[in-house]
C-alpha cells in the first residue's frame, strides 16, 4: 500500500474515533462509525486477494446493517422522548436496539 494512502488511512481512523467520542448528538456519533468503517476497508482488503475481498466485503455488510439499527434506535428514541441527544437515551426499546447495533459493531460473542 502507498504510505500516503496508509497515513490517510489511519488518519481517518483516528479521525473517525475522535468525532464518535466526542459527539452529543446521535448523527456525528454514527458519521464517526461510518468513518472509521470506509477507513478500514482499504487496510482489510491490502492483499489482493480473493478471500480479502470477500472479508472486505462482508465486513462492510454487517457494519451497515449495524450502523442501520444504530439510526433507527435513534430514530426510535427521538420518537418517544423528543430528544436527540445521547446522554437521553431513555425507551426500553431504543436501549436494547442500542445495545445490539454496538455490539454488533464491536464484534462481541453472539454477533461476531
């Protein structure tokens, strides 16, 4: 890979996890993910390989389906409490469809 396209590349990751951590509102907290997501592909799919393209490629499908439930249960939660911020996450149901759109983009036990 060119180094300018690596640094560019890690440079959007960091850049990515900095707007996530640091975001109030439920919007620039998913725009960080998807940065983070676009920033990744590249470094997954380095080898040309077939199979790289593959993990690429199913990694990029499971992270949208992820990113989807993310916006619906914020969607879901503004719906019923008004609010938009991420300290108000309040609705039993948004919590759990919260709950599994992060697990299912950190790859934890039943989801990986």
């Amino acid at each position: 890979m060119n180094p300018q396209a690596k640094l560019i590349s890690i440079s959007s990751l960091l850049l990515g996890t900095t707007i996530t951590i640091s975001s109030n509102h439920w919007m620039m907290a998913w725009t960080g993910l998807e940065i983070n997501t676009l920033a990744i592909l590249p470094l997954i799919s380095k080898p040309h390989h077939p199979r790289a393209i593959e993990a690429a490629t199913k990694y990029f499908l499971v992270q949208a389906a992820a990113s989807t439930l993310l916006l619906f249960s914020s969607t879901t939660n503004a719906l019923f409490t008004g609010q938009w911020d991420v300290t108000q996450l309040t609705h039993p149901t948004s919590c759990l469809l919260l709950t599994t759109a992060i697990s299912i983009k950190l790859g934890l036990v039943p989801f990986h």
